[in-house]
C-alpha cells in the first residue's frame, strides 16, 4: 500500500472518532431548543463533559492536519 492509502485511512479512522464524540456530546433537551429556545442558563463544563469538550478539539485539530497532509500528498 502507499502512503496515500495510509493516510485515508488514518483520515477515516478519525473522521469515525470525532463522529462518535460528537454524538456522545448531545444533551438531552427538549423539543423548544431545536427551534432556537435554549435557556439562558450559562454554565460551564465539568468532568466527562469537559474531557469530551477537549477530545473533540483535539481530533478535529489532528483531521485538519491530515487531511492537509493528504493534499500535500496527493500532489
């Protein structure tokens, strides 16, 4: 295999992982919020919440630099 076919599938691979933390971040709200009804309570992130906050971030840094690296490549 070449370094491109190893780096699309290092790219999916990711791509699976910031699906599956963005899913893992939906809170359960009601039918109001879908519609632009959130509440105007601010409140910060804590423990799990937080750590899947920062995963998220993190992968979608690393997928940027993946997918610009296969550019670079596939030139």
């Amino acid at each position: 295999m070449s370094l491109h076919a190893y780096v699309n599938l290092i790219e999916i691979i990711i791509a699976g992982g910031l699906i599956a933390l963005i899913l893992l971040q939906t809170k359960s709200t009601s039918l109001g919020s879908v519609f632009g009804g959130d509440s105007a309570i601010h409140r910060t992130r804590r423990g799990v919440e937080k750590t899947l906050h920062q995963a998220t971030i993190v992968l979608s840094a690393i997928f940027f630099l993946v997918a610009v690296l296969n550019v670079i490549i596939s030139v």
